[in-house]
C-alpha cells in the first residue's frame, strides 16, 4: 500500500484491529492547544466551547497527525465538591484535600456532566468538531483514571496511607468515582466522541504494588474501560508510571488500546497484546520531545518503529502528557518521522 | 516485651528496626519505651533501631517489594519513634550535612520529594522541607537565614515546572551562593542531562538513590 491512501479515521481504526495499513497512525498527544489561538490556559479558556474546539481544530491541522485530541480540561473533581487553583496557563489544582474519612467520602457530591462549567463546554467543542471533522478524523477525549480522580480528592499520601489501613474508604471514593466516569463518558458518547483517553498514573507500579492493583484498581478500571465502549467510544488506557509488572494484569480492562510510557519497548508490547488490543505511545516527552531537537527526535521515532514487528496494532505517540510550554517542532518532527518510517 | 523481662540491647534495636520495616505503631512505641526505661542511648536506638528499619524499607523499594503505601506507612512509624527518641538525645547525631528541599514553583506534587526527605534524614541528613510550589527566592533566602546549607535539593514531576530548577541555579549563581552548596534533582521528567544542562551536581531516579547521590556530594560513604 503507498503513502496516505487513508483517512486518519479509517488509519486508526484498522491499526486498532490489527489490519492493514497504509503507514502507522500518529496521535501528538494530550496537552493543551490554547496558544494556537493566542490563548492561555485558564478558566477563560476551559470554559469557552468554540475557542476550545478551534484549538483542538487548529492543532490538528498544524500538527497534521491522526486524531483531535480534546485537552486535559475536564474537572471532575469541581463537581465532586472540591475548590480549586486555576493558575495562568497551567492546569487546575485542588486547593484543599476533600476526603479525609468516611463521613466526607459519604457526602462527596454525585457529579453531573450536564452541570459540570468546564465539561459542559468540552461537550459543545465535542459537537463543534464532530461537525467538521466528518469521516475523516476521530474526535478523542479525556476523562482521568479512577485512581488518579480518588487521588485528587483524598491526597495521594493520605490515599496510599488509606491503601494500607482503611482500604475500604479508598473502596467508597472509587465507587463514586468509577460510576462518575460512565456518567461522563455517556455524555461523551452523546455528544459524538470516537475516543476516550484515561490515564491512571495512581495505580501504576510507580505508586503502588500489582497486587493492590488488582485489588484495588482494576475493578473500577474495568467498569471505565467498558463505560466508554458502551458509549460508542474506543478506549484508551494509559497505565503511566514503570508499567511492566501489571502488564499481565492489564489487559483484564479489555482496552482498546494500552498507552505506554517511555519506560516500556512499544515492540515488547505489541507483541504481548497483538491482535488483541493496539499499543501505543512510548516516545519520551522529556529527553526528546522537551528538550531534544527536531533531529534527536526523528531518531528516537526511528529507533521505535523498526523494532516494531508489526507494521499495524499500534500508534506513535508521546510517552505522557506534554506541558503546554513543550516544542511544537519536537512535536511535529515526531508526526513526520512517523510518516516517513511507518509507511507500508 | 511481655512482662517485666529485661530485653538486650541488641533484641531492642531489632524491635525497633521490626517496627518500622512492617509500618507497627504500638510495637515502635513499645520498644523506644524500653529502649529509654533501659538506658540506651536514644542517639544508637535511632540509628541502630529506627534508621536500619528505614534502610530496609528503602532496599525493599528499591527491588520493588514495597510500593508507596508500604513506604509511607513505614515512615510514620519511624516519625512515631523518633518523636519518643528525641526528647532523650544526649548529643546531636553526627550528620553528613544539611538539605534544603522543596518541590520547585508550579508544582504542587510532593509526595516523591517527601519520601526523600524520609529516607535522608534515616541517614543522618538534617533536612529543612520548603514544601511545595517553591520559589527560587524561597531556596536564595533559607540559605541566607540558615548559613550553612551543604545541598540544595529540587523536585519536580510535570515537563512544565522542571525549568523552575534552572531558576533555581540561576538565582544562587546570581546571589553568588551557587559555589557554597552542591545541587541535587529528581522527579519524574527528570534525566541525567538535564541535570547536566542545568548545571547541577547530581541527578537521582528515586529516594534510595537520592540518599546515596547526597552522600556522595557531600564525600561520604
């Protein structure tokens, strides 16, 4: 097959499935477009529909990769109760810890995403860019990790604390965390979303053991995973944070695809979960895409692909999120070495 | 220590390691107790009990034995001990020197920079905490209130507040208190190069490798 003989849309899906492609999609990943449309990550922003979806717009014609990616805006945490930072061009902080025993986790609210400022705007920008995009690209979008919420609510030392003495509390805020984000991704689903992106930092082995995770996580991880696919979308779960020893355990979410940092080999991935889920991700957004150049990327990008097996079953994408200040030239050096050295 | 049994030294020392290593809180308070109702001294029941139980705790999560609850749980204990051991000090513990820590400016993340911090002072670091969110002012100004600062120590998990280390650097240099103190980085976007870049003297991946990155900045084993 030669070069560009589909659409992002039609790329992504095949790889999905393991089919035949014309060249290895690209996704440029998650961070936050604003200043493409001279504007600074803040409330303002979050909150304003068309200037978010003429951002995401913007970037995915400037970058020219696979997908839309909607930013990390969502703000759960906000309609749980909790009161927030939002600082100039960064993202939003919690300003105090929401959970600190039973009787606060009982009383967490229950969050609407109809209700949500910042959801409710990502939700129109959603069906602004459905609206452009048609059949040519997927829409994809965010919604946090279960732990990585529950974290955020109770403090991620006083969670890991929980963990060990009163597991039964971190139990009551996932509960409520994990039904929150079917909640969500059905609204997703409604307002046309193709791709739900979760990443769970908190559960990874960088926090905590592989046994707590399939304990503790992986049950409300699941529900996520299946609350988005019932929602129309694929799922894309990103275990960030040394993800080897839960790599068999992983796979029980039924993802649709398993986003990895730069401490796994994309190959060694793609041959544990091919044809059965697409990985992706694995290009380091420190040492290269943040400050590397343009070449040390290419490089990089290279390297990652030709140790692939398997020319489908899996996307180029940075390592983890990128900070809004990242390169665009490292960003955009990484789209076009895909497309030079994934081609079928 | 069932009874009134006398209890050696050494089983004393052993308790106290065993409380912190399994997280034990009412077996930390029993044995530092005893360590003071026999006489020892709190300076050898600290590093002989307490600290050999937080070095354990550090090798185990080093190999991945432990993880974050196990660690944290296991330093309350150790604080716990600590907090009954104090009091009784005959003498300062001979320190290999002091850290000023703190997670740099837009960073709220401290749970990495806290457990180091942990792991440091169970090695005889004395170690002032910043806290979170930092400005290199804050670093610039400690060091002038304190005097004597032999590392400073930065950290950082998110790409867009690691440049906040460089400002750091550059605000010593500029202070010209950039040649009194040694500098050590850590956190997740943080490398070897750009420690380099940046201009500092050590780079740790972890909070075991923190403490021996300190030790050797300062030349000791």
């Amino acid at each position: 097959m030669s070069t560009e003989q589909m659409t992002c849309k039609e790329r992504v899906q095949a790889a999905v499935k393991y089919e035949d492609i014309d060249r290895l999609p690209v996704f440029k990943g998650y961070f936050s477009p604003a200043r493409l449309v001279d504007r600074k990550m803040n409330y303002s922003f979050f909150t304003d529909a068309e200037a978010i979806a003429e951002a995401c717009w913007q970037a995915w014609k400037y970058f020219d990769d696979d997908g839309i990616h909607l930013l990390d805006g969502g703000f759960m945490e906000e309609e749980f109760g909790a009161d927030s930072i939002w600082p100039e061009n960064n993202y939003p902080m919690i300003n105090h810890i929401l959970v600190t025993d039973h009787e606060a986790a009982d009383a967490l609210k229950e969050p609407d995403p109809y209700k949500d400022s910042v959801f409710t705007a990502i939700l129109k920008a959603t069906e602004i860019l459905r609206k452009k995009a048609g059949d040519e690209v997927m829409v994809c979008g965010f919604i946090n990790g279960t732990f990585n919420y529950a974290a955020r609510l109770m403090g991620t030392e006083n969670m890991m604390n929980y963990l060990a003495t009163d597991p039964e509390l971190v139990h009551k805020v996932c509960r409520k965390v994990a039904d929150a984000q079917v909640r969500y991704a059905k609204a997703y689903g409604e307002a046309g979303i193709e791709l739900i992106f979760m990443p769970d930092a908190t559960s990874a082995p960088a926090c905590i053991s592989p046994k707590t995770y399939g304990k503790m996580a992986l049950p409300y991880l699941k529900e996520a995973v299946k609350g988005f696919q019932d929602a129309g979308a694929l799922a894309m779960y990103h275990p960030c944070g040394g993800e080897y020893p839960i790599i068999d355990q992983i796979g029980q979410t039924k993802a649709d695809i398993y986003y990895f940092s730069e401490l796994v080999e994309l190959d060694v991935a793609q041959k544990i979960f091919v044809d059965r889920a697409a990985v992706a991700g694995t290009v380091n957004g420190s040492r290269e895409l943040f400050l590397g150049t343009p070449e040390i990327v290419d490089e990089h990008v290279k390297g990652i692909i030709d140790r692939l097996k398997y020319r489908t079953g899996a996307i180029i994408m940075p390592g983890c999120g990128l900070s809004p200040n990242c390169k665009y030239e490292n960003v955009k050096a990484m789209v076009d070495a895909t497309k030079e050295y994934g081609k079928n | 220590m069932k009874g009134d049994m006398k209890m050696s030294k050494e089983a004393i020392f052993k308790q106290l390691s065993h409380a912190v290593f399994d997280g034990d809180d009412d077996l930390v308070v029993e044995a530092a107790e005893a360590a003071i109702k026999e006489g020892i001294d709190a300076t050898e029941a600290i590093i002989e009990g307490l600290a050999a139980g937080m070095t354990k705790v550090g090798e185990y999560y080093e190999k991945q034995k432990y993880f974050l609850p196990e660690v944290i749980i296991s330093a309350e204990t150790f604080k716990q001990g600590i907090k009954i051991l104090e009091p009784h000090l005959s003498k300062d513990i001979a320190s290999p020197g002091t850290v000023l820590m703190g997670t740099v400016i837009s960073d709220v993340h401290d749970i990495g920079k806290n457990i180091v911090i942990i792991m440091l002072s169970a090695s005889g670091f004395k170690v002032i905490d910043l806290g979170k969110d930092v400005p290199p002012e804050a670093f610039v100004n400690k060091i002038k209130e304190v005097g004597k600062v032999d590392i400073v120590a930065m950290s950082a998990l998110m790409t867009t507040s690691m440049m906040g280390m460089q400002d750091v650097v550059e605000a010593l240099k500029k202070e010209g208190l950039r040649d009194k103190v040694k500098i050590m980085v850590g956190g997740a976007p943080v490398s070897q190069r750009f420690t380099d870049d940046i201009g500092a003297d050590g780079y740790a991946g972890d909070a075991v490798e923190g403490v021996r990155v300190a030790k050797r900045l300062v030349g000791v084993q």
